[in-house]
C-alpha cells in the first residue's frame, strides 16, 4: 500500500503544495496534521507508524515534514524499517528500498553519530581543562534534612504519601527521589 504522511506547522499553512506533489505516486491512504515537527509524539504520525505494515511504501514531501532533527528522522526510519516499511522522500530523492537510498540513510546516521561523538569528546576536554583550573563542580548533591526526610519516608512506607508527593515535598525529582530510596534503604526500591 502507498501511505503519505504530509505535516504542516500551524493551522494556517496550507499543505495543498505537499498533496500536489505526492498525488503521482497513487496514494492509497494519507495522513495529514496540522502540528509542530519539534517532537515526534504527533497522533498522526503514530496512528501511520500503527498502521503501516510489511511490503508498505511510506511517501513524504520531504524528511523535515516527517522529522526535524537526525535523531528523529533516523529513530523514525528504524520503526518503518523493522516493519518492513520502505520510506520515499520527494524532495530528497531518496527511495529506503534501493541501494543508494539505504546507503544515503546510512550516511545520515554516520554523520550523526560523528556529530555525537565529537560533541561528548569536545565535553570530556571542558570538563577536564575545568578540573584542572578546580572550576569543575561535577554534579550537585541536593542536601535534604533528616528530619523531613524522616517523616516523609515514615509517610510513604505508611501509604500517606505517594511517591509523587514525597519527592515534591523534598523539592527533588522522582528519579533523584529514587536514587535516595535505593542510596538510604537498598536496591528493592520498585517494590516499595
């Protein structure tokens, strides 16, 4: 089957110009929405991920309506891919199911992974030089008092206090909550 995704940024864009385009490739259902790219949690773009099955051609204006950064397009390309999808970009010109395509999605997944490895290397130099000249603070350790500790944990071993309201009480995440749970009473902090 022919699926088309077509994405415009606000309700006053127009995506005739994206219709016109995909109209020769005999688009057999199309998934139109009015969105932000910034994320991918889009209610059409899953309901087409939902929808879309093996042997199915996925048919896009370009990949910035389908995604708007590397990250997205390539994790997106790797759910069509394991369904055993193909993607075709217009503008692009870049077909999943051939050779070159795969190889051009390949390249974009390379370069981003290089972007990523240079950026974490260029991190790990800062950090350094900063430790080095004792700039370098490294992560905070939030201090709680005991006593509120105490009685917020008395509460929520009691069933007073969710786990929500405990690390809001503390001012803290939930994770950091988490983190303090299996710190001060062990590893067993999912059953509590």
């Amino acid at each position: 089957m022919n699926v088309a995704y077509i994405r415009v940024s606000t309700v006053e864009q127009n995506e005739g110009r994206q219709v016109e385009a995909l109209k020769k490739h005999n688009i057999e259902k199309w998934f139109t929405e009015k969105v932000s790219g910034k994320d991918t949690n889009r209610p059409q773009l899953q309901a087409m991920l939902d929808y879309v099955r093996e042997g199915d051609t996925i048919y896009v204006h370009d990949f910035s309506r389908l995604a708007r950064s590397t990250k997205d397009l390539l994790s997106i390309n790797e759910k069509i891919k394991a369904k055993g999808v193909h993607i075709v970009s217009n503008k692009e010109n870049i077909d999943s199911s051939t050779p070159t395509g795969k190889l051009m999605l390949t390249m974009i997944g390379a370069i981003a992974e290089f972007e990523r490895q240079n950026m974490l290397e260029r991190q790990a130099e800062g950090i350094a030089i900063a430790k080095r000249e004792g700039k370098f603070k490294g992560e905070q350790v939030k201090k709680i008092d005991d006593q509120i500790w105490n009685r917020c944990h008395n509460q929520y071993m009691q069933r007073e206090l969710t786990k929500a309201a405990f690390a809001k009480t503390l001012n803290i995440s939930r994770p950091t909550l988490d983190k303090l749970l299996r710190e001060k009473i062990g590893n067993n902090v999912s059953s509590l």
